[in-house]
C-alpha cells in the first residue's frame, strides 16, 4: 500500500478501537475542507505539515 502522508502529519491524530485503527485528521475541527477521517492512502494535502517542524519554529 502506498504510503499515506497522514502518518507523518502534525496535524493527525490515531484513533484506536478493539479492531480498527482511524487516523483523525485535526484540520477538520476548525476547517470543514478537510475531512474528519480522511480515506487512505493521502498522497497530496494542502494542510500537510511534516511532525517535529512546529518544534523546530519553536526554538528559533
């Protein structure tokens, strides 16, 4: 499967039940463009910002 952008986006959130795993996209809490769960694979998305490059703005 391809690799979805989702699963190195700042803005995500996993989900996790007894069976299922969801990946909650956080965007859609204050911006109905982005879907609450989006379908995987995201290959392309104008929110996507990679983790850890909200620390790093943090500390310059």
């Amino acid at each position: 499967m391809t690799q979805s952008l989702c699963e190195s986006c700042q803005n995500v959130r996993e989900i996790c039940t007894a069976r299922s795993r969801f990946l909650l996209c956080e965007l859609s809490l204050t911006n109905a463009d982005y879907p609450k769960y989006p379908p995987q694979p995201i290959v392309r998305c104008d929110g996507y910002q990679p983790k850890g490059k909200a620390d790093e703005q943090e500390k310059a």
